[in-house]
C-alpha cells in the first residue's frame, strides 16, 4: 500500500520583486492656488470700452438727449456732446447706456436712436431714475442694439413706454411707402410649377415650391446655385407653402394644391443645414398654405386656402384655438420682426404689390392689422422673408427670381386729400413732439397737436407746425409756427423730398421752439390751453402730395432738462477669465497606469479658443487642440513617479486659466503564482496508475514553466514551458511512499 503527500507551492518562482507601499493621498500642496478675477463685462462679449457721464439736474423719467460724434475730439458737456475717438466699430449700432459697466448691478437704460450720418448720431436716453452717473459702452457687440432698419423706432430698446411716448405701432393705420426695385437678381435653376416661399439667413436661400410630381425645398447660395433639394410630399401633397425658420430649423406645410383636401396638411419641420426631415410637428384637417411663427409667443399660426382661416398651435404643434376672421386674406408668406408679421398677398391686380403689416393680439391667439406697405415697382405675391434691413422676394413671373427690396426702410405715407395720422394717447403740455419726415408735390401739411381727433384737414387753427408747399402763405417752401392765424415771423429753409428731423418743444400754453435738424431753431409765442391734445400729422390740398413719415414719438419735457456735467476718459473693460475643471481616475496605481483625464472648460463672457493638457507639467503639453477640451483624454504613464497634470484653457480675449490633479505611479510589485495538485487514486496495489490533476495561475502575469517530481527525489519527471497540462497519469511499479512535488 503507498500513500501519497501533495505539496501546494514550492519556492522555485523564476524572478523577484519588492513589496511598496501605495500611497493613495493627493499633493495639494505642490502647486499654488489660483485666484480668478471677479471682474465683469456687460451684455456682450464684445463690449471694450466704457465712459462715465455725470449728470446734471437728473430726474426719473426724463429724457437725456447726448450728441456722440464718431471721430476723435474733446467732450463738451456743454453741448452733451461725447466724442467716441474712432472706438465704436459698427458706427453708431455698437453703443448703450447703463447705470454701470459691471452686470452684476448695471440695468440698461432705454434710448432711442434719433438720428445719425457718418460722423454723428444722436441719442435720446429714457432716465429711469435720479441717476448722478451713466455709463456709454462701445465697442464691436455686432448688434443692432438701438435701431433696425425696418423702421424708426420700431425696436427703440425697452420702447419709452407709457403715455407720454409713441412710435409707428401706435398709430392708427394710415399706410406705409417703399420703393422696390431688383438688385442683382438670382435667377436659380428651378422648374418647379410655382415658387411658394423663402427664408433667407445670410448665407442661403431657401425656396418652397409646388409642383405636380411633388413638394419640394432648395437650398440657392448666393450666387444663385442650387446647392441642395430636397423632396418634402409625394401626390396628393404637391404644394409646399410659405414657410419660417425658428432654432436652425424650417417650418413648412405641405398640402394638397385644393381648397378641399382629401388628405390632411403636414406641417414638418426640416434641418436648415442639410435639409433633413426632422418631425411631422403637426396635421390639419385642411389646405395649410402659410406657416406663421411667434417664436417669443410660441405661437405657430397655419393659414388655409385663401386665408380664411387660421389654425393657432404652439410650436410643439398642440392645437390652441382657431381664427375664423382673419384680418387679412390671400397671405401667400409672411415673416415676423419686431413684434410684427409682414405677409405678402395675392391681392389679384396682376402686380400683387401689397405687404400686409399684422399684430398679435390676445396674448398671440389672435391677430389685428395695423397697416400695409406698397411697393413702388416689385412683384410680392409669394415667397418673403426679411433679413439685416432687408426684404427679400421669390416669384416666379416669367422665371423665377430672388430679389432685395431697395429703401426697405418703412415709412408711413400721408396721400393728400385730407389724409392724417394721430396719436391714440392724448397729451398736455409741456410735451415735445420730435418727427422724421419728407414731403414732396404741391399740396400742404402739418405736423403737431391739435385737441380734436383726426387733426382739422384745411390750415389748422390749432395745430401748431406746418408747411405749405410750393405756393401758399408764405409763398415759400419753409418751415415755420402756425398760431391760429399768426405766423412766426422766422422760417427754416426746406428742400423737397428730402428726409428732415424736426423738434418741437411745447413749453406749456404760451412759447414753442421749433428745430430742424438739431441745429437751426424759431421761436413763437402760442396762445393755447392745457389740452388735453392729440399729436399728429396730416396732409391736404393737392392730389400729388405725399407725406411721409419715418418716425414720430411724443415725450415729456423736463424743466431744467437733465444735462451732462462732466465726462471721464475711455477705460477698458475688463473681462471675466475662463474657468475649467480637470479630474482623473485612477489617480495612483502601478506602472505602467492608464489614465482617464476628465476635463471641461468654459467662458462666462466669451468662448473657449484653444487648450493644452500637460501630463507631467514638464512645459510640453502632451495633448491639446482648439475650442473645448474633449470630456476625456486616455494617457498611459510607463514609469513610476509622482506626476501633476495641467490642463490650461485660453479664452478669445487671451485670459487663460488652469487645473491640475496628481498622479502617483509606484513600481510593479510581482504577485506569486498558485498551484493545486489532486491525484486519483492515492493508493493501491503495485503496478499502480495514478492520474494527477494540475492547476495553475498568476494574479499579475503568465505561468512559463511548470515542473512534476512523482517520487520526492527533486527531479522532475514531467515538466514543460506555459501552464502544466489538466491530467498527467503515472504508473507506480514498485510498492513505497512517493511524496509527489507539483512546482
């Protein structure tokens, strides 16, 4: 009988290490903290510059009125003039005023843009309260803060509410002018039937169209170039209509070409970029022609065939309510600025030169008119869409064509014949009444107050400026003051056709000051009463005669008026760093040790223009690039050490901020491998087959020889290179007790 012995590991391990401690513990204390500066840059990034104006006689609710001169000069506070040294970039757009350069505790203050050419501008500036100090920022905010060229002052900033203010939307509809022409007309290559609507973003076209084989949109650069098309509805949905674009994407319907569809209206929306389809926002069991967007509302309004119906969803597409009476019918496209859907209708003359000008109402679930424009000579049936100042038209009469309305600028127009426009408020003096206007044929009008509402339509008794044109009294084309019958005795030449600003200041019931221009002025006594009155413009007496009107506003006069008292030099403003975060898992382990960086960076004022992750802090980043860092970074450390890893950050002012994180690396501390060795049977009798299982691993590493002594004479009767076998069996031919080594 034998009896065997097993033996689980032999100290025969090829190789040797030393155990290490390691450390898991952070060195915060390598690298200093860094301090990141709390100053502030206010509402752009692109502000640089600001000025400090003490004022005078400050009060709330007054209006400051500043001369800025573009150039380089010395401020006269005398005068409120404030010279800009050549500072504001986009003259006169890139300047505001507020009660502090810092945003933390600045409230912008609301002004107006008066008037301006190429070296001055001036500004009004509503006083909100008893302010001692103001601040004028400039700079390259590529904004149009103050103005835009649709109409002055359709977004005078934050608007001088209230009742002693008004601008073109308060008007009753009298009509506005604008002349059209083509200027370097696109003629894309499309052979659709009909062109329905456009977008434009500065960049790109896009044009809807309808067709028989189907709906389709393209995508025309500047050039006129098709560039990309895309088909929207297969038949019955022939007809893409006019459409709007809202967050890089187009809202457009697609339709049955019928009043009376058999196949519900998609209303889909589609990637600007590629022209994907992204959604189907919505259906309408109806002809949809026209997609409307409010996007401040979140209103979505979907004109139906002739416009005889408006369907209000939000921009989700859930249904709201419906319009059954439209205030307009035919919109064929329509685009919103300024609070305003400017839509262009077939109005069935052959010419189709109409733009109807709609409000919403009703907290955006319904709609009111509040005038039309009508072009001089330019087609505007279908597609229409507004941009920097701009119309721009699609149609297609005799080809098809993508136009800019020239003088895109709105003006009120006042035909002759006892025509006028009015005030909705009434005021009382002492009150200024300010107008931008041109008059040009033979017949008169007046600009003013008058207690009746409309303004008298002969020679005013009680309106108070006015000017006949060419012959009347005077027998001169001037300006002057009507007093009842009295005249002044000063007139202010006057040049037909040509755009004029005019000042009036109503010092309450016996003296106004009349100033064109900003520069030459009459005085007059006036003999009227406490009011209350109306203010408005009116024209009469000839039918070729035409008033315009850009811009008409009302305000309160202040006695003594807010004035400037002294000025500071330009200072810089100063910027916000960026800041960024690095983390890293694991932060210790042994060599060699892969590394996930996790990083973000960001810029309160501006962007992240570039950044550099340093591994090792040795000055030589390792890995780097433009823009954001990436969310993660992978880097394997070969050796052992202690490394700091930097990430740095740049933002696109060139203030820079960074962050860093330890990694500790310690040597490889080889692990000895395990065996097992079992047998089968242990005894018996001679000649005896034994069948010995073997295991084998390594917790760190491979196993690269093993080694079987059956008979504990330490030498190996099998042994081979790798990991030993599952089974070996071995024949005992003579009886004894064999200790069997497994190494």
């Amino acid at each position: 009988m034998i009896a065997l012995k097993k033996a689980s590991l032999l100290q025969r391990i090829r190789g040797r290490v030393s155990s290490l401690l390691i450390a898991a513990m952070l060195l915060t204390a390598l690298i200093p903290a860094i301090e990141k500066a709390s100053a502030k840059i206010p509402y752009s990034n692109d502000w640089s510059y600001y000025k400090e104006i003490t004022l005078s006689n400050s009060a709330a609710g007054k209006i400051l009125r500043i001369h800025v001169v573009k150039g380089v000069g010395t401020d006269d506070p005398s005068t409120n003039t404030i010279y800009m040294n050549n500072k504001c970039q986009q003259w006169p757009y890139d300047i505001a005023f507020a009660t502090s350069y810092d945003p933390d505790a600045a409230t912008m203050l609301p002004f107006n843009l008066i008037d301006y050419n190429d070296t001055d501008a001036y500004f009004d500036i509503k006083l909100t309260d008893a302010y001692s100090k103001i601040y004028i920022l400039t700079g390259n905010s590529n904004k149009e803060l103050a103005i835009h060229t649709l109409s002055r002052p359709l977004d005078v900033y934050d608007a001088f509410t209230g009742d002693k203010f008004m601008n073109t939307k308060d008007f009753d509809f009298v009509g506005a002018s604008m002349t059209a022409s083509d200027v370097s007309s696109l003629t894309p290559a499309i052979s659709d039937d009909e062109v329905e609507g456009i977008v434009f973003d500065g960049s790109y076209y896009y044009v809807s169209t309808r067709d028989n084989s189907g709906a389709f949109l393209y995508k025309i650069d500047l050039n006129g170039n098709v560039v990309a098309s895309e088909k929207l509805g297969d038949p019955p949905l022939i007809h893409g209509g006019g459409f709007d674009i809202y967050n890089g994407k187009l809202f457009i319907p697609v339709a049955e070409a019928t009043s009376s569809p058999s196949t519900p209206s998609k209303i889909i929306s589609v990637w600007a970029a590629n022209l994907t389809v992204d959604r189907t926002v919505c259906e309408v069991n109806d002809h949809i022609g026209t997609v409307m967007l409010a996007p401040d509302l979140n209103r979505m309004y979907l004109c139906n065939w002739d416009t005889l119906k408006i369907y209000v969803y939000d921009l989700n597409g859930n249904y709201i309510t419906t319009i059954t009476s439209p205030p307009q019918n035919k919109i064929q496209d329509a685009v919103y600025t300024d609070g305003l859907f400017f839509c262009s209708i077939q109005t069935g003359d052959g010419n189709d030169h109409v733009i109807a000008v709609l409000k919403p109402a009703d907290n955006g679930n319904s709609l009111v008119k509040v005038g039309e424009i009508y072009t001089a000579n330019g087609r505007t049936r279908n597609g229409l869409t507004w941009y920097a100042g701009n119309f721009y038209v699609a149609y297609n009469y005799g080809g098809y064509y993508i136009y800019k309305l020239k003088g895109a600028k709105i003006a009120m127009e006042i035909p002759a014949g006892e025509q006028y426009v009015a005030s909705k408020n009434t005021f009382s003096p002492p009150t200024i009444l300010e107008v931008k206007e041109k008059m040009g044929g033979n017949g008169k009008h007046n600009v003013g107050f008058s207690q009746t509402f409309p303004c008298p339509d002969t020679e005013a008794t009680q309106c108070i400026a006015w000017k006949p044109y060419p012959t009347s009294q005077p027998p001169y084309p001037e300006y002057y003051l009507k007093d009842g019958a009295t005249y002044s005795t000063d007139y202010l030449d006057w040049v037909a056709n040509e755009w004029t600003y005019l000042t009036l200041e109503w010092l309450g019931s016996s003296y106004a000051k009349l100033t064109k221009n900003f520069q030459e002025t009459i005085d007059a006594t006036l003999n009227y009463g406490s009011g209350p009155y109306y203010a408005g413009a009116q024209t009469w007496g000839s039918a070729d005669s035409t008033l315009y009107v850009q811009y008409l506003a009302v305000m309160p006069y202040a006695d003594p008026e807010p004035s400037v008292a002294s000025t500071t030099v330009w200072q810089n403003i100063p910027r916000d760093p960026p800041a960024c975060s690095l983390n890293a898992n694991p932060t210790s382990g042994e060599a060699p040790l892969t590394v996930t960086f996790s990083m973000s960076a960001s810029d309160p004022d501006g962007s992240i223009s570039s950044w550099q992750l340093d591994v090792d802090n040795d000055g030589s980043p390792e890995y780097s690039g433009t823009g954001n860092p990436p969310a993660t970074q992978e880097h394997t450390y070969e050796n052992p050490g202690t490394y700091i890893a930097n990430l740095t950050v740049t933002d696109n002012d060139g203030y820079t901020a960074y962050d860093t994180v330890t990694i500790i690396v310690t040597e490889h501390q080889n692990q000895p491998p395990a065996c097992s060795l079992s047998a089968n049977p242990t005894s018996g009798e001679a000649p005896l087959n034994v069948e010995f299982s073997l295991t084998a691993s390594d917790p760190d590493g491979n196993i690269t020889a093993w080694w079987l002594d059956v008979d504990g004479d330490e030498s190996e009767e099998y042994s081979g290179a790798g990991s030993p076998p599952a089974t070996i069996n071995h024949v005992y031919d003579n009886p004894g007790t064999y200790i069997v080594n497994f190494t």
